[in-house]
C-alpha cells in the first residue's frame, strides 16, 4: 500500500468532514457522469434524425458541417478583413518558400467547412521556429505589416502576431510555434515535454529580469528592442529540447499558453510534412499533410456537436462596425 493511500485511510477516520467531502465528491461525479451520458444520447438522436437512407453517420455529420450558413452580418465582415490578411500572408510565404500550416480552429475550418467555421474570427497557423525566424526577418521589409509579441507574465506565455499597421481595430494572425525535436519513443516525448515545463518556468524568471513590463497594461509589445529578448530567450531555452540525431518530431514550443495544451501537444513530422493545400473560402492554403489525425489528436471527434456553437469571442463586433461607417480601411 503507498503512502498516499494510508493517509488517506487515516483521515477518514479521524475527519468527519473529509468523508463528507468524499461522499459529495463522488455525487458531483456521477452526476457528471449522467450529464455526459445525456448529452450522448441527445446529440445520437439529432444525428439519426439528420441521416438520409444509404448513408453513413460520418457522411450525415459531413454533410451537416458542410452545408451550415456561411457567417453573416458583421461577424462575416470580420472574417473578410482576417481573409485579407491571411492572403497577404500566404503570397509572402510562398513567394519566399516559407512553410506554414492551419492550425487550430482554421484547420477545423477548413476540413469541416471549406473555410471559417460560421462562429469564428480569429486566425491561427503552424510554423516551425526556423520558418518563423525566416518569416520574421522578411517583414520588416512590409510597409503593411509588422510582427508584434503579446506576452502574459502572470499566465507565462507568448503569442507572436502578424498585424496590420494602419488597422483601426484589433486584426491579427497568431503564430503558433514548433519546436524540432529528436525521439524514439512516445515515451521520450513524454520526458522532453516535462523538460519543456521547467524551461518554460525558466523563461519566465529571465524574462522578468530582463524586460520592462511595468505600466504594460494591454501586454503587446512593439519595440525592437523588447521584442529581441523575448524572440532570444525563449528561442535559447528551445535550443535545449531538440535532442540529437534527425528530428522527427514537432513539439509546441514554450510560448504556448499552458491553458490551450489539454494534453502533450506534440506531432510526428510525417504528420505535417510534406504539406498539401486545402480549400479556404477563395484561397488556397496550407494545411498538414495528416490533417485528420492532426485535429483528432487535439480535438477528439471532429463532427461531434461544438459547445461554442454560435459564439464569436475574439474582436468586438462594434469596432468594426464603427470602422465600416468612417470607411477608413
């Protein structure tokens, strides 16, 4: 018996309140339970309802995602102004032979709906940490574009993003980096994802010796200078997770905000490389070779019903509108 288990044991006799605790604990999680269970069986009942004669359960779910209304009204002047930047980004990345992937919820987009899921706004790629770098040194040359870093202390993470100069609102492209890494195993992944961790913390210590994030209300930072030691540091720490020998894996890097990792956010290359293109709205774009495996891997079941169905949570739809009537553009 381990120790936690005799402890345990020691409190329930001597702590009425601890098996009151443990008695409520379990209700919560059957309850839990047949809330999930309920759940289930409402969302197999919309499905056969759904179901046409001769076909299969996938193919009613594909053909339920693929036919649902594009967004309309302001949402879908949102999604229309981030097209315009996807696309500016996309033809420089080509141009330039940089890779990049859809990632997250524009990759859902995109195999579920042939572009923005109806509810969305907000724009997410993959890129390696040498392509970023590449990518990073371009832009400076864009008169429309510039490369800025949103970096939270307290909640220990860092988005870079691609905007707009003379936007008047908030648009932006999220770069979500990987870093390259060496492994035989699962197993190994493991061990280098908690190495990750302890870097990730490490970062943090340095960043706050280093950086001027007083009186920095909104965390986005513009200045060369501010911007250099978040790219160094962070890209330092990673140098210290590739391993030896032919990479083979792509591991988020220690940006990441650890509340989107819901597990080990790590993928085989041959599931990203060679990359094929994909249909989004009118463009052609990137997307990972194993798409499918890709998006189960941090989704689960694609087709099943989405909780945030209907919500659009990143840009305010009253900036746009306001911006729409000024027509400054």
């Amino acid at each position: 018996m381990n120790i936690n288990k005799k402890i345990k044991q020691i409190l329930q006799k001597i702590l009425p309140a601890y098996r009151v605790s443990l008695r409520v604990e379990e209700q919560l999680y059957r309850m839990d339970y047949q809330l999930k269970l309920m759940n289930k069986r409402q969302e197999m009942c919309f499905w056969w309802l759904l179901q046409k004669p001769e076909e299969t359960l996938n193919e009613t779910q594909k053909r339920f995602f693929l036919g649902l209304p594009k967004a309309d009204g302001r949402l879908r002047e949102i999604q229309l102004l981030l097209l315009g930047l996807l696309k500016r980004f996309n033809d420089i990345c080509r141009k330039n032979n940089i890779n990049y992937w859809l990632e997250g919820g524009n990759l859902l987009g995109a195999i579920r709906h042939k572009g923005f899921i109806p509810w969305d706004d907000d724009l997410d790629v993959g890129i390696s940490r040498k392509d970023f770098n590449k990518l990073f040194s371009l832009i400076e040359y864009e008169n429309d574009l510039e490369i800025v870093y949103q970096y939270d202390e307290k909640n220990n993470y860092c988005f870079p993003k691609l905007v707009l100069k003379k936007s008047k609102i908030s648009l932006w492209l999220d770069f979500i980096i990987y870093d390259e890494i060496s492994c035989n195993n699962w197993d190994k992944v493991k061990v280098i994802w908690n190495r990750r961790n302890v870097l990730k913390n490490e970062c943090k210590k340095e960043l706050r010796n280093n950086l001027k994030t007083k009186n920095k209300t909104d965390n986005i930072f513009r200045n060369k200078n501010d911007i250099e030691i978040l790219k160094n540091i962070y890209e330092r720490y990673a140098s210290k997770l590739s391993g030896e020998g032919v990479s083979n894996y792509f591991m988020v890097s220690a940006e990441f905000p650890d509340d989107m990792c819901t597990g080990i956010r790590c993928f085989p290359k041959k599931w990203i490389y060679p990359l094929k293109t994909v249909e989004f709205d009118d463009l052609i774009l990137y997307i990972p070779q194993e798409a499918d495996k890709y998006l189960t891997s941090l989704y689960g079941d694609i087709y099943s019903l989405p909780l945030d169905a209907g919500f659009q949570r990143h840009i305010q739809l009253e900036d746009v509108q306001n911006l729409l009537k000024e027509n400054q553009y």
